[in-house]
C-alpha cells in the first residue's frame, strides 16, 4: 500500500512539471498587448507652412515634418492636384481658401493632416513723389512734374490731375486757381487731367504739364501759386468739384519754392 501512494504522488509531481512547462513557453494575451501594444509604430503627420495666409500672389513651402516610422508620403492640393516629396512650394495667384493635405504611412498604419492656406485680394496703393515745379522765363512757360507709383494695378487706367492752387490767407486754406486759357480742366481750374495706364503690378510713372505765363491770372510781384496732384479712380470731367470722386492719392501744396511760382 505503501508503494502505490508513492507511486501516486510521482504521478502528481511529473503532472504538475508539465503543467508548469506549458504555461511558461505561451504567454497570454494580454502579456503580448503590454509589450507590444497596437498602433506604437503609427506615423504621425506633421506639414511646417512657410505661410498661412497673405496676399495674392502668394508662395508658400510645404515641408514634411512627420514623426514615426514613415514609408511613403503623399501630398493632396484643393485643386485635385497630388505631388510627393519632403518639400512642396505652391503658388496661389488669385483669392480664396485652399488646402493641403499631407498622409504618410508606415508599419503601423496610415495617418493625415491638413493645412488651411488663406489668400486675400492685392492691395491696391497709389504713391505721389517728386513734385517739381520748372520756370523758364525765357520761353515763359511752367512746367510741373510728378512721380506716380502705382502698385497691383497693372491695365487699370487712372487719371492724374495737376492744378495750380493758392493760398486764401483770409479763410487760411488752399483754393483752386480759376483760369479760361486752359480748356483740359473742369470749371475753368488752372490745371489739366491725364490719364495714366501702369502696364505692370508695381512701376512708377512720370507725368507734367505745360503752362504758359499767360495762364496765371494774376502774376503781381509776390503773387505765389503753388502746386497740386491727384490721382482720381474715373475720369468724369468734374473731378475737381465732384465730393463723390475717389482720391487715391494726393500731393498737399507745399510751401517750398521748387513746387511754386512766385512771380518777381
């Protein structure tokens, strides 16, 4: 009797060994998950713009900057265009929303990103510089002179307006010189208006315009007119007196001698 409850326990023991054996060469599940969870290899995308938004035309550089393990990248535009590479530069020419979009791949999957790109209209800017005021006392004829810069406004005609102006000391303000020899300005002003047409977005322009001496009604020693420009958005023959007209940009009359006459 003795002998078969030895037996029986050796029995047991060789059971449990194997047993044990068993367990210890197939973890279980969850182990596997802890140690190598789903999804660690998961690219992440990344784009670095150069620009979001400004004016049009606008250039913006696109650069992958993705974290992960990352096999393939492809880059996807609003306008159904597609590209790839590390580095895209894009160039939007007219006004609107736009997008990127940027999937990258790798082990373990697939991840995307967006990017909004905002581009606005131009601004359009007219500058004045370099009024000029030249006499010339043997052929008696004043010439004036002004710069005008124009920006984004490539075949767009606008009107430049010059006229003479002189000081009202009683109601301390600038009042057009009124003046029947020169028929290109409105309402008699002593001035005449051209019509500019910039053939490029940026580009500076130079105009003048001849007066006689006969022109100034009034050339008493001392008498001082001085100069003005305008640069008018139409080209309506009232632009001096019509309040509805736009001023795009203005040259106030200056008090320096190369703007004026003064007659001697």
């Amino acid at each position: 009797m003795k002998k078969i409850s030895q037996i029986m326990v050796l029995l047991l023991c060789t059971f449990c060994l194997i047993s044990c054996q068993k367990d210890s060469s197939n973890p279980t599940s969850s182990d596997q998950t802890g140690s190598n969870p789903t999804g660690s290899n998961l690219p992440s995308a990344k784009i670095q713009a150069s620009a979001t938004f400004g004016e049009a035309p606008l250039t913006v550089t696109f650069t992958d900057k993705s974290t992960g393990q990352v096999t393939s990248s492809l880059w996807e535009f609003s306008d159904g265009s597609s590209a790839s590479g590390s580095s895209i530069s894009r160039t939007y020419t007219q006004a609107g929303s736009y997008w990127t979009r940027l999937t990258v791949t790798g082990p373990g999957g697939t991840n995307s990103i967006t990017q909004n790109i905002s581009v606005s209209a131009p601004i359009q800017k007219v500058t004045l510089s370099n009024l000029k005021c030249i006499i010339n006392n043997t052929t008696q004829v004043v010439t004036l002179q002004v710069s005008c810069h124009f920006e984004n406004y490539a075949n767009q005609s606008k009107v430049v307006g010059l006229y003479w102006v002189i000081y009202n000391v009683a109601n301390a303000r600038f009042e057009y010189v009124k003046s029947s020899c020169n028929s290109n300005a409105p309402n008699g002003v002593l001035g005449v208006l051209m019509p500019l047409k910039p053939n490029s977005n940026d580009i500076t322009l130079s105009t003048g315009a001849y007066f006689n001496f006969s022109c100034f009604p009034d050339r008493t020693s001392g008498k001082i007119y001085y100069a003005m420009a305008r640069v008018y958005d139409k080209s309506e023959s009232n632009l001096v007196t019509d309040p509805n007209s736009s001023i795009l940009a203005q040259s106030y009359p200056s008090l320096s001698n190369n703007v004026s006459v003064k007659w001697n």
